[in-house]
C-alpha cells in the first residue's frame, strides 16, 4: 500500500480470510493477558470491597462519639430524618474531600506511571471509582446514623 491510501479493512479481512481489530482488542485475545486482567480486577474488587468496611468502621466510630451531641439535638426536638441529614451532610462532605483527594493522588501517580509502563486515563479510571467509594460510604454512613438515631436520648445522656 502507498502512503495515503484508502484501505477497505472489511475487503482486505475477506481476501486474507482474517479479522482485524484494535490494540486493545488484540490483548483480549491472549488468554495470558485475559488470565492476568481477571486477577487484577479480582484484586480491585476486593480493594474496594475493604475499603468500604473501613469507611463504614469509621463513620461508626465517628457516630458513636457523637451519640451525646445527637441525643441533644433528639432531647430539643429534632426528627430522626434531621439527623440523618446532618450527619449524612457531614460524611459527604468528609468522603467527597478523602476521596477527591485519593483521587487526585492516584491521577498524579498515573501520570508519573504513564512515562515508564502503559498507563490508562480515562474518566471512566478516574471518576468510577471517586464516585463509587462515595457512594459506599454513604450508604455506610446512614447505616451507622440509624442505629443511634434509635437511641432514647435520655438513656444516651446518661439519666436514669
């Protein structure tokens, strides 16, 4: 072929009787690099999955340090859904700065790794999983929130 000419890839497959596909494409098709791609996501997976304990282990503990300052607000006659707003406000804004700035850490790293080894940098590397471990960690904010929003707060005082 001549520089600047024309091929027709669907043409050129049916004469050699092959398939072309993308860079990407061709790496799917060993199963060494499919081995290895499972395991890597298999390990993701997992990290994520620990990650979320850990952010729920926290926002308990953080929770229950604040069971007193909660039942003040209960005792002065705010709703359980009140609270779990605020505290729910108050994790977002705890997860959103972590894991904005997790995030903005591993861009850079990315972009260092990126100048020795084949480096990915998509919106879907990058935004995906920000978003999602806030999200896991909301949903274990509220879980944590509900069990001491159920709390008496005369008994979460201290009375008798």
């Amino acid at each position: 072929y001549q520089d600047g000419a024309v091929v027709d890839e669907t043409a050129a497959n049916a004469l050699a009787g092959t398939v072309s596909t993308s860079r990407t494409g061709s790496f799917q098709a060993l199963g060494s690099y499919k081995s290895e791609n499972g395991s890597l996501m298999l390990m993701q997976a997992f990290l994520y999955g620990i990650s979320a304990l850990v952010i729920v282990a926290f926002l308990t503990v953080w929770t229950v340090q604040r069971t007193r300052d909660i039942a003040v607000l209960k005792a002065l006659g705010a709703s359980g859904g009140y609270v779990l707003r605020d505290a729910i406000a108050q994790a977002a804004m705890v997860l959103l700065a972590g894991a904005g700035l997790g995030g903005a850490i591993g861009l850079l790293g990315g972009f260092a790794a990126a100048q020795a080894a084949p480096f990915l940098i998509t919106p879907a590397t990058t935004l995906l999983p920000v978003l999602g471990i806030v999200a896991l960690g909301l949903a274990g904010a509220a879980l944590a929130v509900r069990r001491v929003t159920a709390v008496d707060p005369l008994i979460a005082l201290g009375g008798n």
